[in-house]
C-alpha cells in the first residue's frame, strides 16, 4: 500500500512538472494553433539560466528565480520579433518546423556554454519532509504541486475572463478575423510565447530543486509532454494540467509494478499506450474543443 | 469622408486586381458598390481595412483617406481604431467563443467602459435572438443570427465607416430584408456611414444614397440609386427583368476578333 501511495506520489509531482509544460503548449497552440517543439528546451534553458544567475552574481534564489522570469519573458517576446513575425501568414507546418529548428539550435546553445556535466543545484527546498499520513513528503514536492494549482487557476481565468485571453482565442481560431477586429495579432503571438517561455523556466527550475541538478535530459521532458497535451486536448487548459498528473502518475505505477515483470521499458512506453487508448475513444483528447459542423 | 483615389492594388506581386479605383464614401451616407464576381469588391474593402496584408496584397499606387489623413500604409488596428471596420463576407464569426465574448471582441480597441456597455446593450436591443442565446457558442448559432452577430461586432468598435461584405450572402430572403433594415435603421440613429457590397444590388440600391457599379478592377458606373436603376445595363445585368433576351437575334452574333 505505501508502495503504491509512494509511486503515486512520485508521478503527481512529475506529472505537476508535465503539467507545465504542458500548459505552455496549450497556450502557444490556443493563440496560433502552432505546436512548439522548443518548450522541453525553454524548460531545460530555464533551469541551467536560473542556477548560473546564482552562481554568478550570489544572489539570493528567489531573486535569482524572478530574474530568469523576466528574462524568459523578454526572451519569448524576441522568439515572437525574430522567428515568428516573419511566418505571419505562412503554412502552419512551416512554423513547426522552425520550432523543431529551434530546439536544436537552443539545445546546442545550452551545450556550448554549460557543457554536458550535471550542474549541481542549491537547496531550494529545506530538505525536512512534511509528513502526511504515514508518507514522507518532501517539501519540493508540495511546493511543485501547488504551484501548478495555483497557475491551473490564473490561466483558466485568464482565458475565460480578459479581454486578452479572449483576444488569444479569437486569435487562434482566425488571425484574419482577429486583425478586423482591431487585434494586434503580433502582440497577441509575443504575449503567448512570453507566457509559455515563463512558465517552462518555472517548470525547469522546480525540477532543478526537486533533481537536485540540472544537465541536457531536462530537454526530454518537452517529447514526453506531446502525449500529455495530445491526451488533455491541445487547447484546454485543464486538460494540460490533468493529462501532465496522469501521465505523470501511470509513468511511475507502471514503471514500479511492471519494469520489474517484463525487465524494464515499461515505464517509457505506458504513456503511449494509455495515449493511443483514450484518443480511440475521444479523438479531440479528454478536454479538447470540438470542432463546430453546423447541419 | 473616406475618399480612395486611384486605387491599385497587387496580389503576389504580379496580379493586378484594383486598376485605379476611385470612389468616395460621405459621413453617414450608405454607399453600394456593385459589380459581379471577382470584380475587386472585396478587394477595395480589404484594401481600406488593411487586411489585404494578411493575404499578400498591397496597394501599390493611389490613395486612401479618412477625414484627409491617408490611411493605405497603416496596420488593420490602427484602421479600426481611427473609426473603419470591416464586417468580412461570410459572416466570419468566432465559433468556439461565445455571442457575449464575439461581442467583447468587437470592443476590443476600445477602453470607455460606460460606452462600451451603452453599445453592448445597443447590440441586444437591435438583435434581440443574440440577447437569448449570449451565453452559447457563436458557432451554434443559425446564418442569420451570426450575420447580426457580425454586425454587432461591428457596431461595439462604434466606427464611423462599417465595410459590409455581402450580408446577404447564404441568408433566406426575409432575413436578408430584415437585416437591411436594420442596417438602415443603424445609419439614420447612430450615424455610421456604409460601404456596402453586395451581388443583390436591388436591395442594396433601395437604402443606399449612392451607387457605384465595378467591374474588372475598375468602377464604370456611378450615381445616385435612381439613375443607376434607369440604366439599361444595369437592369440587364444586375437586376434582372430588364429587356427580355431576344434569342432569334443571338444566332446571328459572331465573335469579332476584338484587337483588331
């Protein structure tokens, strides 16, 4: 019992992870239908500028943590200036490849200046577990999960309730007819790239902490989360986030109860599986929007 | 006054689509432009309301002034804030948001937030069926309750020039009378001045205060409703009814090679 507890444990707080990520996607993908293939490398660039930021200029990690904020905030609005302006207009597929493009060139970038080493992490969390029930439960575990829960919130009111983030909607269903309205559709696309590039440096950070160091795998997890937002619908909110948890959660069940069954691999390939049988059975993802025929 | 003075417009850089358009449109006055398909209608509005960048077009030579400012280079925002807004053809309204938000959406570059609910009552008062259904998706909605939708949008920028594409279009006649009427009813009470395009050019020159007719990239017809009526090509070609077909006399025309 404590077993499977802890497993379930251990994947809500990497599915709280997923969820981030995740909700980068479904932000980015809500304001311009495009997928960015770059989110797992924001998340890794993320972790690797906020530890140098401390280990450079020694400054507390919170300050530390705002800083990588706004310079992933600066950062996803000259994505938008630099890449994205000038695809305005073009075949969608062509803005994906360019994100793909993108992550390469970012991955490359994060090893020539940081290398291939694991960097160490400074304690973010104290390191004394909270206990609840009988589990032993790290401090960063709860912080992740919670603070997942409190972006799950501001964001689905964000869309549902400002005039942006029903501006980002309307952008995403027709750009043209957003531009007649009077949006800036540029503004709209740096506001979402900003928003995503901000919450994946908070996924990379918290991951930092709670890994206790940060290397070129972090960039992984950008793969991983395309099932999570395929499963949650690519334009729900509360889909990303609940895709993340039980993607996040059937990873550990599985990897715990079968690696050991069939020697291994399990746990890498159940998302995919769970993927492939919830989409045969709800083709738009558990939350995704239907698309609207009109008989 | 939104004036356009000689107006081409290029699509990809080789097609020429507008070849010296001019036409005026007065404050407060309902302007028709009529012309047949791919004439360059819903080029010049598009050309007005700079959406034409979206689609690779550019206005390469002539005008376009509003109140004597020229607006031709300026992005579609800047457009809709200076007072002009397009209602695009096939009504075009944003399905997966709801009637409340497609009618916030059409506020959206304005900040007064008293004139901002005046209008939005405005909207429900003209178009009662939205008021019934605010809280379902624009998309759910029948042809012409997204068509007075599409106008609301237009009417909460409170503009002073709304580009209408083909409110007709898809509707079934008593609609389309309907929504004329509230078209007209929007000029006489809030002022706003339309350019109209429209392949139903009975209808269209029955509330207007000008006509033009268009074709190929060019307008070759102008005057007040009752001229362009009078017209004996215009009855033939865009009203109908005009002097009968006589077939006997078709079998005896030849085509005449005529760049000779």
């Amino acid at each position: 019992m404590e077993f499977l507890l802890q497993l379930t444990l251990n994947g809500v707080v990497i599915g709280s992870i997923y969820a981030l990520v995740a909700l980068g996607f479904v932000i980015i993908y809500k304001s311009s239908s495009i997928l960015n293939f770059a989110q797992g490398e924001f998340l890794m660039l993320g972790a690797y500028v906020c530890v140098s930021i401390v280990g450079a200029y020694h400054v507390p990690l919170w300050a530390a943590f705002l800083l990588t904020l706004a310079f992933f905030a600066v950062l996803g609005i000259l994505m938008e200036r630099l890449l994205l302006r000038p695809m305005i207009g073009e075949p969608v597929i062509s803005v994906i490849m360019l994100t793909l493009g993108l992550a390469s060139i970012l991955k490359a970038i994060v090893q020539g200046i940081w290398g291939t080493e694991t960097i160490a992490y400074p304690t973010i969390f104290p390191s004394a577990p909270v206990m609840i029930g009988p589990l032993p439960v790290s401090q960063g575990y709860l912080f992740s999960v919670a603070s997942v829960g409190v972006l799950l919130v501001l964001f689905s009111a964000f869309f549902k309730y400002t005039r942006a983030g029903i501006a980002m909607r309307a952008t995403a269903f027709s750009q043209q007819v957003a531009l007649s309205m009077g949006v800036s559709v540029q503004h709209i696309f740096a506001l979402a790239w900003s928003i995503a590039a901000v919450v994946s440096a908070v996924g990379g950070v918290l991951l930092g902490g709670i890994r206790g160091g940060v290397d070129g795998a972090f960039a992984f997890f950008g793969l991983k989360v395309v099932p999570v937002v395929i499963l949650g619908g690519l334009d729900s909110v509360l889909g990303a986030i609940v895709g993340g948890l039980i993607m996040g959660i059937l990873e550990n069940l599985a990897g715990g109860y079968l690696d050991p069954i069939f020697g291994g691999g399990v746990k890498e390939v159940a998302p995919f599986i769970a993927l492939v049988a919830i989409l045969s059975l709800k083709p738009y993802g558990l939350f995704g929007k239907v698309k609207i025929e009109r008989v | 006054m939104l004036v356009l003075k000689n107006v081409e417009v290029v699509y990809d850089d080789v097609i020429l689509v507008l070849k010296g358009l001019s036409l005026e449109v007065p404050n407060g006055k309902i302007v028709a432009l009529l012309g047949s398909n791919g004439a360059g209608k819903s080029t010049t509005l598009k050309a007005i309301s700079g959406l034409l960048h979206a689609e690779e077009g550019e206005v390469t030579d002539g005008s376009i002034e509003l109140d004597g400012q020229r607006i031709d280079a300026l992005p579609p925002e800047q457009i809709v804030k200076r007072g002009v807004f397009q209602v695009m053809e096939g009504r075009r309204v944003f399905e997966d948001l709801t009637v409340e938000e497609n009618i916030v959406m059409g506020g959206y570059t304005r900040n007064d937030r008293a004139g901002l609910k005046r209008d939005h009552d405005l909207c429900f008062d003209y178009f009662p069926p939205l008021k019934r259904h605010r809280n379902k998706l624009a998309g759910y909605l029948s042809g012409g309750e997204q068509q007075m939708l599409a106008i609301s949008r237009a009417l909460m920028a409170r503009p002073k020039f709304i580009l209408l594409d083909e409110p007709s279009l898809g509707l079934a006649p008593l609609l389309v009378r309907e929504i004329f009427s509230i078209i007209q009813r929007v000029n006489r009470e809030e002022k706003t001045a339309f350019l109209l395009v429209e392949q139903n050019a009975n209808l269209a020159l029955q509330i207007a205060d000008y006509g033009y007719i268009m074709e190929s990239g060019r307008i070759v017809l102008d005057g007040e409703p009752e001229k362009l009526r009078a017209n004996e090509d215009v009855k033939e070609f865009y009203l109908g009814g005009g002097s009968t077909t006589r077939y006997r006399n078709l079998k005896f025309y030849k085509r005449r090679k005529r760049w000779l």
